[in-house]
C-alpha cells in the first residue's frame, strides 16, 4: 500500500529514466550490433557508458573551474533529527536531556540564533507526522500540516561528545498538552551519491575494459584469417 502511495512525481521520474535508458542508450546498442554484433555492442555501449559516467561523478565528487562540489545527486542534507519527545525532562543517550531547561541547556544566541526557525519546523514536522500516524490508526481520514502546531521555548545545548542538541514545547495549536522534544544536529552526507557513482562507474569499467580488449583481440585474429564462428542469422 506505501509503495502505490508514492506520489505521482516518483513514478514519472521512473518512466522518464527507463525511457532515457531505452531511446538514448538501447538504440546505440542497436546499432552497434549491426556491425558489430551483440556480445561486441554491449562491451562498447558498457565501457564507454561507465568511462562516461567516471568524469562525470568525478566532477561531482571533485568540483572543477566553474562547478562546485556534489552539484549532481545529493545525499541526506544537514538537518535537526529528533530523538526522544516526552511531556517533560527525559532520559536518553544525551545526559543533557534529564537537566531541560536548566544549565547546560540556554537560550539561541548568536551562534544558535539562526538555527531556532530550523528546529521548529523539525519540531512541527515531527508532531505532525505523530499525530497523522494516531489518526490512521484510529480510522481517521484528517490530514494536519505542521503549521497547526506551536512551538515555543526552544534552548541549545552541546553534548559531552560535541553533538549539538536542541529542544522545544510543541503543542496542537488549538488545544492539546505540550510536548518536549529533543533533537540533535545531524551533518548528513551529501557528497555520498557522487562517491558511490563514482566508485560503481570504476567498477564497471574495469570489469568491462579487459572483455572489451579480448573481445576485440578475437575478432581481430578472425578478421585476419581466424575461423569465424557460426553464422546463424542477424545480430
């Protein structure tokens, strides 16, 4: 049911990469085999396709004059990701959650100052998703937004390990208990995309490259009087 729930975007993005695969990269297959054949098209359509995919995802990995780093696919951003809601103060892997709102915990400065509109739009998108998680379980169709919840109170802290944490109350706008969560900043990994295309693109060319060479060096042997093999139709 989740996997059909998929918004209509996602399924156009698949069709527009399946078809790009079959126009753009099947029909220089096509060809190929025609003078080639099918195990030689495919060794050419392979290396080239990985040799090309290897500048570009080094291009994202690396940059160049004119473009940035992992300006192609990007991984998880930085974001505020909640670990822990309760009513009040509560125990979890940061000791710092047991002593909210007191000391460390304080106000946004000016270092933090720029974070708190973050934080509360975690903190809402949290108790949003909650909330819609209760309402499915109870039959209820309603649907709420995070901006039907309030948040106030938002303080910083810094964990023993250096992990930056934050806290607010949350609460249903029109009425409902207030809530405590507790968030940590969590860096992300943007530029893992552009490795893993990276790394899958040498991968496959140096898999490639060396059935490319011997595919090659057998028809060059039968082209200069080797025994063909069997012909037994069209490629």
């Amino acid at each position: 049911m989740r996997l059909l729930a998929l918004p209509p975007t996602f399924w156009e993005g698949v069709a527009i990469t399946v078809s790009a695969v079959l126009i753009f990269i099947g029909s220089i297959y096509v060809l190929l085999t025609a003078y080639v054949g099918r195990t030689m098209a495919y060794l050419i359509v392979a290396v080239s396709l990985f040799g090309w995919m290897i500048i570009l995802s080094s291009i994202w990995a690396f940059g160049a004059p004119g473009t940035t780093k992992n300006y192609g696919p990007r991984g998880t951003e930085p974001h505020w990701q909640v670990f822990a809601a309760a009513p009040q103060a509560v125990q979890s892997r940061y000791s710092q959650t047991a002593k909210f709102p007191g000391p460390p915990w304080h106000q946004p400065d000016a270092v933090t100052k720029a974070s708190a509109d973050t934080v509360s739009t975690a903190i809402q998108t949290y108790l949003m998703q909650k909330a819609n998680e209760e309402f499915e379980k109870q039959g209820n169709r309603t649907e709420l937004d995070p901006e039907d919840f309030t948040v106030e109170d938002i303080e910083f802290a810094t964990a023993d390990d250096g992990t930056h944490l934050a806290a607010g109350r949350g609460f249903y706008s029109l009425g409902g208990p207030a809530v405590t969560v507790f968030a940590y900043h969590d860096t992300g990994n943007v530029a893992a995309p552009s490795w893993g295309f990276l790394g899958a693109s040498l991968f496959g060319f140096f898999v490639h490259l060396p059935l490319l060479d011997r595919a090659e060096r057998k028809r060059k042997a039968i082209l200069t009087g080797g025994t063909a093999p069997p012909w037994y139709g069209p490629a």
